[in-house]
C-alpha cells in the first residue's frame, strides 16, 4: 500500500518554462517581468488596487503592521484559532494581539466576541479567512467604523474565494495571501500585500524596497532612485515569481480539480455526518469557498486522535491543524490561560485534515474516504 501524504506540491504547467524564460530576459531580482504579470492578474481577478509581491505572507503582515503604524500599548483583535504569523507580525512592532474566540459554524472571528473585545487601546482588527472561507467581513468593518480602527484580512488561505460578491484581498484597505507551498497556489515560499486604499500605496512601495523609491523609478515617475524612508527588504526574486506565474495562469484548472476533491470528500463523507459521528465544513450561503482544505470535525478529542491513528495504521497522513495559539508557552506569557476561549479550544482538538493536493489519485482519495468509513463501522 502506496502512502498517502497529507500534500505535495505540484508543477501545473509552465513553470519551469517561465523560470528559463526569467534567466534569459537576463534579471533575476525582483520586480522584472513576471513579477509584474503576477500582480497583474491578481489585481485584475480579484478587483485589488495594488498587489505586491513579497517574500511570504508573513512579510507582507509586517508590512501591514508598519503601514497601519501598530505601536506599543495598542491591541489587535484577531482569533487565537491562526497561524503564528498574525500574531508575530504585530508583536514585533510592539503591539499587542488581543485574541478572541471564534465562530463555531466558520471557525473565523465572532463578530459579536470583537464587539466585546474592543477598548480604549484597540487599534486594528485582523480578520483570517480559515480554510478559505470568508471571515464576516461587514460586521467586521462595520465595527471598524464605528470605533475607528483598522481593519485587515489575513487572507493567507483565501486566494480565490468571495464572500458576498467580493474576492478574500479586496475587501479591507490591507490584506496579505500566502503562496506557501501548503497553500492553493504556491512559488514554494511567497505572498502578496493587497492594497486597496491607494493613500498606502507609496509607503509599502518604500518599505518594501528598502526603503528607497526604486519602484517609482522602474516606473518613470522619478529620475534616480534615493533613501526616503526606513524599510527593508520583502521583494521576491523573479524566479519566485517566474514559478509562481505559471500557477497563476492555471487557476481555474488547479481551482477546478479542488472542488472535484472537496466534492467527492463531501459525498464519500456525508452518510457519517447524517449519522452524527462527524461534521462536515460548513460554508455560508454568501460565500464561495476556495477548496483550500477538507476538514472533519468528530464529536470529541478522543475521536480525532484514534482516527488519526487508524489513518495513519493505513499509511494516510491526516493532520490537526492550530494548538489555540493562547494555550502556546508564547501565549501563556502574554498572560492567556487554558479555558479562556471554550469555543476554539474545544474545536481545534476534534478537527482533523485530510489530504488535500492537485495530484491526488481518485483511487487514493477513495481509500482515504473507506478507511474513515471503516473507523466508524459505516
Ligand atoms: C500560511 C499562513 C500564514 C503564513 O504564510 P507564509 O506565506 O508561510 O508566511 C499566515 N496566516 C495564515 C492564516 C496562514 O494559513
């Protein structure tokens, strides 16, 4: 029996092609050809004022935090239930990530627990997209709004996905994906900053590029290219982008194949949810999902863990996804504690991920789909 990973990433297309293709047009740095054309795809799918390419999806919330001017004494709303990265990106300039609990339905920010949240120190609210679903994004600006923060998307898992009409990126006036090679379309290593507020355009530019307008100068807009601000360096190389622009080219294929995955996940699964042993991702009737993950949620910690077990008995890898990032050592010594949020801790222990890849075997996928059948005896 053949092991199953849990992902593997995959050459779609033109990728190689486009990276001999970068090494002949004779630059190699950022910001060439192809770097160009990726942003100006996603700009043009998603309807984003201004996309730049970065190192990761971690550099681009650093970016995020610099732009938005996240200082010390001021807090971040975001959900515990995520990835180091929103919460890292916001400690390094001093702020503090103010964690809350989630959505049991979405597993994203509860609107209602933000309200709660908010206080003289709150500055930002930093909403994540958790497998590719929409986070309730007008609730979330609304509250915004009315106390005068900024509001973000961690849009890390939501390239390609909608939510009421809008695509995952475009909706805040800062958003930051990820082409991680865990993520629906990757370069290996790589993200964006989505800029839909064009006042905050220059300054990424700069910050960005060392602090320098090289990028106004590859536009023409200036004549030499100077020292105007702090910055550094979050620019991608064009082999980066060379690679990443021949997945971007195939979305609607790679997008395709994933639903078919998501789908059969879905059928093959269905009977053991009507059964009460599992439940399945829920995806709001306003929102288009990406098909970024399949998850199953079983009806305790027990569960997850023995069917963990038996899939990996039967040469599956399923994985579990976030440790509450409040119960983390990290966490504890913001001054969280364990049983603060009963929502997140209590999903995050009955959730477990199964393979999810462009490449998946049909006949893999229903192996994968029997084995947990056969866990529950269904
Ligand atoms: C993957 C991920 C990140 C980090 O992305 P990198 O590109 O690896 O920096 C951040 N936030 C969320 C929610 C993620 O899923």
């Amino acid at each position: 029996m053949n092991p199953i990973p849990f992902n593997r990433p995959t050459i779609v297309g033109n990728e190689l092609a486009h990276i001999q293709e970068a090494i002949s047009r004779g630059n190699i740095s950022g910001d060439g050809h192809f770097t160009r054309e990726c942003c100006a795809l996603l700009e043009r799918r998603f309807g984003i004022h201004k996309v730049l390419l970065t190192t990761s999806c971690t550099s681009a919330l650093e970016l995020i935090a610099w732009l938005y001017e996240l200082g010390p004494g001021q807090e971040v709303i975001m959900p515990s239930y995520t990835f180091v990265s929103t919460a890292n990106a916001f400690l390094r300039t001093g702020a503090i990530p103010r964690f809350v609990d989630i959505d049991p339905e979405t597993l994203n920010l509860d609107p209602a627990a933000v309200a709660d949240a908010v206080n003289e120190n709150t500055a930002a609210i930093c909403a994540v997209h958790y497998a590719g679903v929409g986070a309730d994004m007008d609730a979330l600006l609304a509250l915004g709004a009315r106390h005068k923060l900024r509001v973000l998307e961690d849009a890390a898992q939501g390239v390609h996905a909608w939510y009421r009409g809008r695509a995952l990126g475009s909706i805040a006036p800062l958003a930051a994906y990820s082409f991680h090679a865990t993520k629906n379309y990757t370069c290996g290593e790589g993200g964006a900053l989505c800029i839909n507020d064009d006042e905050l355009a220059l300054r990424a530019e700069i910050l960005r590029e060392k602090g320098t307008n090289r990028t106004q100068f590859i536009r023409g807009e200036v004549d030499k290219y100077t020292w105007v601000d702090v910055g550094s360096s979050y620019v991608p190389s064009e082999l980066t982008s060379a690679f990443l622009f021949g997945q971007l080219e195939r979305m609607d294929e790679i997008d395709e194949r994933r639903r078919e995955i998501y789908d059969t996940y879905t059928t093959g699964l269905e009977p053991l949810a009507a059964a009460g042993h599992l439940r399945l991702p829920v995806v709001p009737t306003d929102r288009v999902v990406n098909h970024h993950m399949f998850y199953v949620l079983t009806r305790d910690a027990g569960t997850r863990n023995a069917l963990m077990d038996h899939l990996r008995e039967e040469q599956i890898q399923a994985t579990f996804h976030y440790l509450p990032l409040h119960t983390s050592p990290m966490g504890q010594q913001l001054g969280y504690r364990d049983g603060q949020f009963p929502v997140t801790e209590d999903l995050s222990a009955r959730l477990l991920r199964l393979p999810f890849f462009h490449e998946l075997l049909e006949s893999d996928q229903q192996r994968v789909i029997k084995a947990v059948r056969r866990f529950f005896r269904d």
